[in-house]
C-alpha cells in the first residue's frame, strides 16, 4: 500500500503510569518519505504506584461486603537505598465472590489492572483496591490520571460515561513518547531520551 509499518505491544506500566495496560501500537510512514529506521520509544522505567495517583478524598464506590477474601497483605519493603521498592505491576491481594475480572482485590502500592470500558461485578470498569483499609473502585478523576490525563482534563459529568470514556482511552504517556519517536525520525534528529 505503499507504506512502511512498525508495530509493537507497549505497557502504559513502562512509561511513567501505573497501570498494566498492554496495547498494540502502529505506526506507519510513507514511502516516499525515505524512513526506515524507526524505533518505538524505550521504557522510562519511572518507579511509581497507585497511591502516586489518588485523590485525597474521591467520589468512589467502597466494597463492603462479607465475601471479600484477602489472601495476603502487601506491605512494601524498603530497598538498600532506604526508598520503596514498589514493583511496576499490579499486586492482587485477594477476591470478591469468585474472583472474576472485576472481583479482583489489589495493593495500592501496586500498580492498576487494565481500566476496561465495559465491565461486571463489584469493581467493573477499575478493579478493587485496598486503600487504607477500604476495598474501594478507583473514581473517574483516579482513572484519567493512570491513562496520564492532567487534572484540568474536564470528564464527563455522568459517571458511566467517564468509566467508558477512560477504559476506551490510549495511555497519554505512551503515546508522548511514540510521538517524540516519529518527530525525530521525521525530521532526523538524534534520540531524545530524556523523558521529560
């Protein structure tokens, strides 16, 4: 078709957000612009969790049911250097009903399951999420800041719709970062990579 294509699976969890968003990215230059060297953007690797990006008080859905099971407590460990040693991937602490997606209990100090559009059970469209001892949804203003939407990002006034809006959504930061890519090969620059 007279195009030359790349294409690679990126993880929001590797680029500054913490949520494990796995998704395919493509980009594509014509021909007749004589590219044929494009790399996609190396991970930043940016160490950060959930609690990074909470609200201090959030309009969101608690979990208090007796079904809930915890199988194990999360509680970071601090590194030789004194700071958290706070993986990048999310850390499922334990279950609601049978454990479904959407019936998943996870850390804080972990990172976000993949935000999903459509979704059931208790926490559909987020996870749950262990936070400071209650079992909570994320809000809709907590999902645009893990899809890496600044706070002036206006959402949409009617919850369902914001859930879907986010869950529907690219991860910003990635997408950052590709762009970066395409500019400095289309202009032949050399490799920025200082992420900022």
């Amino acid at each position: 078709m007279g195009y030359n294509v790349y294409h690679k699976v990126l993880n929001a969890s590797d680029y500054g957000l913490p949520q494990n968003r796995e998704r395919i990215f493509i980009v594509c230059f014509r021909d007749d612009l004589s590219i044929g060297d494009f790399s996609f953007p190396r991970p930043t690797n940016i160490a950060v969790s959930l609690n990074d990006f909470l609200e201090d008080e959030p309009k969101a859905k608690i979990i208090s049911r007796p079904d809930v099971k915890i199988n194990k407590v999360y509680v970071p460990e601090k590194n030789i250097f004194g700071e958290l040693d706070l993986p990048n991937k999310p850390l499922q602490i334990g279950i609601v009903n049978k454990g479904g997606q959407g019936e998943r209990i996870y850390s804080s100090f972990g990172h976000a399951c993949t935000l999903s559009a459509y979704g059931g059970g208790a926490g559909s469209n987020t996870g749950i999420y262990a936070v400071n001892g209650v079992y909570r949804k994320l809000s809709p203003r907590e999902c645009a800041r893990i899809q890496g939407f600044p706070d002036s990002f206006a959402i949409d006034t009617v919850q369902r719709q914001s859930y879907r809006q986010f869950g529907n959504s690219v991860a910003v930061n990635v997408l950052k970062e590709i762009i970066k890519e395409i500019i400095r090969v289309v202009f032949n620059t050399k490799p920025h990579y200082s992420h900022n």
